[in-house]
C-alpha cells in the first residue's frame, strides 16, 4: 500500500492483519519504507474509522537497513478499518488498513 501522497510505502506480512491477539502467537508486520527518514523514529497512531476507538502509539526507531525504511508490529484491538497516521522526521502522512 501508498500513501496519497506517495510518501510512504508499506509491505504487509503476513498476508492479512488480525486485530487483537492472534492464535498463531505472530504480530501484524508491516516495512515502511519513506523517502527520507533523517535519522528520526517513525511515530504510528492508530484510530478506528467507524468507531474512533484508538490503539496505543508506537514509535519505532532508525535502526535497520538498508536504505530507508522502519520494519514494525501495528495491532489494533479491534477489527474494522482503521485509520494510520505516521509521522518520521518532517513528514507526515495517512494510510487505511483493514484488521480482518
């Protein structure tokens, strides 16, 4: 997935997110890749579209490469559509997934 303005680019793993505790005991990965990270984290805040409930930020660091990306685990606590906000460096940008 892109973002709208192709900021920011994320690969999921595996193939579908689950919300809330998985039974296979894996987490929701995703690698963002950005055009320019700066060295700064990558903040990710979750919020619901349907319902406004939100997930616990996370921030993941500027440890991995090559090149610019932040592998991560984004979990939400519930299923649904749900609206990603991230932020790294100056740049910010708005993604929606689907929790199944």
């Amino acid at each position: 997935m892109i973002d709208a303005q192709d900021k920011i680019v994320g690969v999921i793993f595996p193939e579908a997110l689950i919300a809330g505790e998985r039974s296979d005991g894996a987490s929701n990965k995703i690698l963002w890749i950005v055009k320019d990270r700066n060295d700064s984290h990558l903040a990710v805040e979750a919020v619901a579209t349907e319902s406004s409930k939100e997930a616990p930020l996370v921030t993941f660091p500027p440890n991995s490469g090559p090149g610019e990306m932040y592998p991560s685990s984004v979990d939400v606590p519930e299923p649904g559509c749900w609206e990603l906000t991230l932020s790294w460096a100056s740049e910010t940008a708005v993604v929606e997934l689907i929790y199944e």
